[in-house]
C-alpha cells in the first residue's frame, strides 16, 4: 500500500506539472482539491485517464472522481481494489 | 478621436521584455530562431502555469509587463492576433490521437489548443470581463486586432485595449513549412543574403508582443496611432490608389511619411510588392526593416508596429534597421507600417510622434 | 458538396472551407451581392477547426513524406477563410477571421457592425464555419462533455452537448446602404455585445457573469429593456456546467419576467464556431415568421433554475425583440439583439 502510494505521488506530479513538487510535499491523507494542493475540475480529468492508463480503470463521469480524489491514501485503496493492471 | 500606443513589451530572439535590440542586437545565423525565455516566475506562479505552454507563458509575461511600463492595472479589452494558436499543444493532443488511437487522451493539451486561450488567459490572469477576442487570419492576424481595438474606440466601446500578436514556431511545424519553401537554409539566414533580391525563403521566429492602447492621453506614450487601414484580394497596381485614399483620409501628404517600416523577408516572392510600394508610393522616405531581427512568422507584423513605435519614442532609428543601410531623413516624426501577406492581404498603419 | 458547388475531387479544399462556400453563395443570392457595383464588401468569418480535418488524416505524411503537401498551408483557419472568400462573386476588400471558439461567428457579427458603423465597409458578410473532426470530438471527450444520447438543454439529466457541423452567414448593411441599393432588410442588429467571464478555461462561473454581462451591455447598447426581449435564443449546449451557468445569468437579467426561451442545439448540434451564425438565421427565421423554436428533449426542470424552456414550438406569435447568446471556452461569451424594423 505504502508503495502505491508512493508509485501515485510520483504519477500525479508528473502528469499534472506540478513542477518543483516532491513527493514528501504530498501529504496523502490531505484532500487534493479545494484546499490541499488546490487542484481543480480538469486536473481531476488528467486523473481519470492516469487511472486508465496506468491501472485499468474507467470511469463513466466525472462526478464518481470526486469520492475517489479525497486524498492520494483514497484514491490509492480504490486502485488497489479495482485495478486490472 | 487620438489613440495612443502608451507602452510595449516583445519576447523574440532579441533580450525579452528590453528594448536592447535598438543598440544591442542580436542578429540570426540560422533559420530556426527560439526565442529566448524570461523569468516567468515573476509573472505566474508554478501552481498556475503548470498547464500553460510556451505560447501562454510569453503572452501572460508581455501582457503584464507592457500593463507595468504603461502604469495600467486593468485593459477594458483584451485582443490578440494569433495565426496557429497554441500549435505546441495543438500537436501534443494531435499526436496523441493518432498514437494513442483515440483513447486515454489527456483533456490539457486540447483545453490549451484553442486559438483563444491566449486572450482569455490573460483575461484570466487580470481577472478582466471586458471586450476579449481573437483573430486568427494569417499574416494580417494582429493588424486585424489592431484595427478591431481602434474600431471599438472610436466607438465609445472601450478607451483601452491590450493588443498582442502571438506565435509560436515547433519543430514539426517548421519542417512543414520548410517543405513549401518558407525557410532559407542557415548557410543563407545572415543579414546580408536577407537584403540580397532573387532568393525564396525566410528565417523564423516566434513572436509575442503586447501593445498597451489608450484613446486618454498620457505624459509617458510610446507614440500616437494615427491611422489604420486593412485591405484583401488586391491587384499590386491597386497599391498606389489604396495608399492615397489613405493618406486623403487622414489628412497627410506624402512628404510627411519620413518612414516606411516594410516586412522585407528576403523571400523574393514576398519582397516584391515592398520594392514596388516603396518605388512607386514613397520613393522620398527612408526604408526600414525589422524581420531580420525578430524572424518571420503569422504575426511578424506585430513587431513592425512595435519597432516603429519603439524609434519615434526614442527619437532615433538605429543604423541596423535602414534596409539597404540607406538613410535620408534627418528627423523621423511619422513611420508607416506596411504589411502585406502573400499578395492577398495588407495592412498600413500609421504612426506618429 | 463538392458536386454542388462544382468543384472537380482532386482540388485541394477542407471540409469547412466547403460548408462555408455553400453558406456564401446563399447569402450572396438571397442578399443579391451580385450587383453592387463598388461597394466595399467586407467578409468576417469565425472558425477554430480550420483545416485540423485534413491535417488529422495526413499528419504524419506532412512529417514523413510529400504526398499530402498541398493541406499544409491550408492547416490554418486564415487559409479557410481565404479559400471561402475566393468564390464570392466579386472583390473583397477586407477579409479577416475570428476564432474565439463557440462565439466566433457572433463576434463576426460584432465586428461586423463595428466595420460599417465606422465607415471601413459598406456590406459585410459576417457569420462562421466548422467541420466536424476527430481533433475537437475527442478534445470534448476528454472533458467529458458529450452526450451519448440526444443532447438534453436545460433538462436536469443533461449529460452534455452533441457536436454538430455548418456554416451560416449574415449580410448586413447600415440602413441608408440598403436603401440605395433598394435592398430589403430582414431585420436590424439592434445591439450586441462581447465579455469575458474571466473565470476558467474552459468552465462557466456559476452565476454566469460573463453572460450576465454580456446580455445587459447588449440590451443597453439596444436602449432597451429586459421586459422588451421576447425571445432567448440560449446557449444552451446541454452540458451540465453551461445550462446551470448560463441559467443563473438569465435570472439575474430578467428576473420573474423571462421571455420564451429554448436552444436550438437540439435540432442542429453544437456546430462550435458556426453556431453564433446558424443561431443568428434562427433567430432573424422566428423573428420574422413570428415562430419560437422549441428546445428540444427537455422532461424536468434543473433545481436551481426557476424557469423551463419552451418545450413546444409556438407560431403566430408577434415578436419584437430576440437576444440570442454565443458562449466560448475561455469565457468568449457574447449577445446579439435582432429587432423588427417599425
């Protein structure tokens, strides 16, 4: 578990830019949107396609993300349940 | 009603966001010309460029910056020229398409593709709601900016206006062109064989430059815009009758145009119809040029208004910039900018002290 | 649509070039611009997909070899405008090209009126053109924006928008213009305006205040009156986002007084940059036919929302006043008033 979340630390930086951002600076049981990093609508879209991409998973709209990005420790549990690669 | 140019800002291959150019210029050797990149973060915070562009990033810096030098904190309009958009990320999505067969495509690089989201950007950044838009129409894009904010003065619409031109040239956009002939080799991207007459290519740039439009007269101003106008589908020998509607319409005569400031490329076919103009409408004025120093591109014609703009403030026009290093004006009091994009479209605006 | 307009198949044209030629000729001939003598005519056109159409299906032959050359150079949405402007029947003597993404062709319009309120043209043609292409259909995707059903405006279980492709264009001309050259307008461009919602790339604020702003600079441009609109003909895309949006704005400009309003998209899609211009001839056909389109697919309200679209279409109405919208990503949103001429 603690690899994965690591392993999205890593992915979610990288796919959403976060220049100058490590993966220590990610406190995975802080909400990703709103307050915490302050993402937005279309950084949660960049991460329904990493989840597709990367671990097999679709979503069929938006709004089933928003349980889902609570935090990295959130979104990790839900990939480990559901991911098909 | 008087509209001034209150201030500029350009990033080219020049010193961005400087006025270096005139005394320290950097001339090109090669036909592909990056431009060279400021210090963004002065200007956007990692958090709100990371999924900005190049593009984005030049036009956001050159915005704000020409809002600073003109003591500007809101524009009543913003409105941009730009030929391709954001073709960097225009070719990301592309190619993402085409790899990835349509799936699992990330929505950044579309959302950025746009044309307009350079002025809405900037809009974003100034947080302004006013008149905001884009002309996308090849080498006239930014004339056509141009003369929309002078539409929307004149009409008591707005008394401000940023106008910018925006382009940017990728790899795999300049190997395109290269194939249509567009590009010198770099052997012949000096200024030498620029100036030298039976040659086809030109070298590229990429440009952004903000101009900073105001009808309210201030102490500090780069120069007056007094007069624009935008024409199509015209023969060369329409030239000289389109050349002194315009000089009737604004009252001036021939003697008073000092300068010319042409968009001589060194592409023969584009060259032409500048040594026409120059031979039959304004064979008294100086010639000046500038894509030698800030490349071809859709909006090039950006940087002819601004390095104009630029030479009345300063009152002196660098030796570098008289075509043909010929001068014969002592006092440049009025320059008029000629663009013309191959033969179809063209513009003249007119600049004065 | 290359037989109808005679064009031989192995000439080099994009697909929205095409659709655009087509709208020409039929302004052209309904305006009948064929005999103006030397009139200034100025063509305004809005497109965002240009050439992308093209350039997706040869992308890799103009990186890797020369059989797909000519597209090249008509990649660029300057080069579709060109290539319309060469059928016109006559010179053009300005032609330029907007590209503010789903409010183009109503900002063609507003310069439009701009050009012949200064004195820069005596006749414009002003509207826009877009093809369909995976480019923009996969770019909605990844925004999860598209319905997969029939699009939904203003219903509560809206999914999002369908895609769409046209081209529409409008003639316009100052009145005395018209006069002398015995031309019989259709109606008068009473007001407009251009805002920005200054908001996000690509989403609408929640109370909608580019919209908002929009509508109320055009009705004061009119000299009008909120209660004197009769119709909106609305955005309305069917995304969740815009409805919700632009919903909130309508109630903020009229209040308890709405005035019939539907989107069209239901029956047209979304053609993107054409559609400020096929809404345009939408509203200038209710306006003077007296009819209000009906909006498509609509069952039950959006619960913040306190008004419903009109379902049915209503004809034998008397209508004065249309305000129709246009908005675009990266907060482009403007407004156009058609009146009756009294």
């Amino acid at each position: 578990m603690e690899q994965l979340i690591e392993e999205l630390k890593r992915e979610i930086i990288e796919v959403l830019n976060l220049e100058g951002m490590k993966p220590e600076d990610i406190d995975e049981n802080a909400p990703l949107f709103g307050e915490g990093l302050g993402l937005d609508s279309i950084d949660a879209l960049e991460l329904i396609v990493l989840m597709e991409k990367n671990y097999g998973i679709k979503l069929q709209n938006a709004n089933e993300g928003k349980e889902i990005f609570k935090s990295v420790r959130v979104m990790a549990e839900y990939i480990k349940e559901h991911r098909t690669k | 009603m008087d509209i001034f140019i209150r201030s500029a800002s350009q990033i080219s291959f020049q010193q961005p966001l400087d006025m270096q150019w005139l005394t320290a210029p950097i001339f090109p050797s090669v036909a592909f010309n990056p431009p060279l990149e400021p210090d963004y973060k002065q200007f956007v915070s990692p958090v709100e460029s990371r999924r900005m562009g190049h593009l984005l990033k030049r036009a956001v810096a050159v915005s704000l910056d020409a809002l600073r030098k003109g003591d500007c904190s809101m524009p009543d309009a913003v409105i941009s020229g730009t030929g391709l958009g954001c073709i960097e990320n225009t070719e990301k999505f592309l190619n993402a398409v085409i790899d990835n067969e349509e799936e699992c495509l990330p929505p950044t690089p579309f959302m950025q593709s746009t044309h307009n989201t350079v002025s809405s950007q900037i809009a974003l950044k100034l947080q302004c709601h006013g008149y905001n838009s884009t002309y996308s129409h090849r080498g006239t894009s930014f004339d056509s900016a141009l003369l929309d904010a002078v539409i929307q003065i004149q009409l008591g619409q707005i008394g401000s206006a940023l106008v910018g031109g925006y382009d940017e040239m990728t790899p795999a956009y300049f190997r395109m062109l290269n194939k249509l002939g567009y590009w010198r080799t770099d052997e012949a991207s000096d200024v030498d064989s620029l100036q030298k007459s039976g040659r086809v290519g030109s070298i590229s740039g990429s440009s952004a430059v903000s101009l900073l439009l105001t009808s309210s007269p201030s102490s500090e101003k780069l120069c007056q815009l007094y007069g624009i106008e935008a024409f199509s589908c015209f023969e060369k020998n329409q030239l000289p009758a389109i050349y002194h509607d315009f000089l009737l319409k604004y009252g001036i005569v021939e003697a008073d145009i000092d300068a010319v400031m042409c968009g001589f490329s060194g592409d023969d076919s584009n060259d032409e119809m500048y040594r026409y103009f120059v031979a039959e409408c304004c064979p008294q004025s100086d010639v000046l040029w500038y894509k030698h120093l800030f490349g071809e591109s859709f909006c090039a014609s950006a940087f002819g208004v601004y390095a104009a703009a630029c030479c009345l403030h300063q009152q002196k026009v660098p030796t570098h910039l008289y075509y043909m290093k010929e001068r014969k004006r002592d006092k440049i009091r009025k320059i008029l900018v000629f663009n013309c994009f191959q033969n179809i479209d063209g513009s003249l605006i007119l600049l004065s002290l | 649509m290359r037989e109808m307009l005679g064009i031989a198949p192995d000439f080099a044209i994009t697909r929205t070039s095409l659709l655009g030629r087509i709208a020409l000729r039929e302004a052209v001939q309904m305006a009948v611009l064929t005999k103006i003598g030397n009139r200034r005519v100025a063509f305004v056109s809005g497109t965002t997909v240009g050439g992308m159409e093209k350039s997706e299906q040869f992308y890799r032959d103009f990186l890797e070899n020369d059989k797909r050359n000519e597209y090249i150079a008509l990649h660029d949405c300057g080069a579709c405008t060109e290539m319309i402007a060469k059928d016109f029947p006559g010179r053009i003597s300005f032609q330029t090209t907007i590209s503010t993404a789903c409010s183009s062709a109503a900002n063609a319009a507003i310069l439009g009126a701009g050009l012949l309120k200064t004195g820069r043209a005596d006749i414009v043609i002003a509207g826009g053109t877009e093809c369909l292409s995976k480019f923009h259909l996969d770019g909605f995707n990844t925004l999860m924006i598209l319905d997969s059903q029939p699009c939904r405006p203003f219903d509560k279980n809206r999914q999002g928008l369908n895609l769409g492709e046209g081209a529409a264009y409008v003639v316009m001309e100052m009145a005395d213009g018209a006069a002398a050259r015995q031309a019989k307008p259709l109606c008068r461009l009473s007001g407009y305006a251009n805002r920005c919602d200054a908001f996000h790339q690509t989403a609408s604020s929640p109370e909608g205040e580019g919209a908002y702003l929009a509508m109320m600079a055009a009705l004061q441009d009119a000299g009008l009156q909120p209660v004197d609109i009769d119709y909106v003909n609305a955005h309305g895309t069917g995304t969740p986002n815009n409805d919700e949006s632009e919903g909130h704005a309508m109630m903020r400009v009229f209040g308890n007084r709405m005035p019939w309003v539907s989107s069209t998209k239901g029956f047209t899609g979304h053609t993107t940059s054409a559609a400020g211009g096929v809404e345009n001839v939408i509203s200038i056909l209710a306006l003077t036919r007296g009819f209000v389109p009906a909006n498509l697919n609509f069952s039950e309200k959006i619960d913040s929302l306190d008004f419903t679209p009109t379902t049915e279409v209503k004809t034998h109405v008397n209508l004065n006043h249309i305000l129709t919208n246009s908005f675009g990503f990266g907060g482009n949103d403007s407004s156009c008033i058609f009146s009756k001429i009294s």
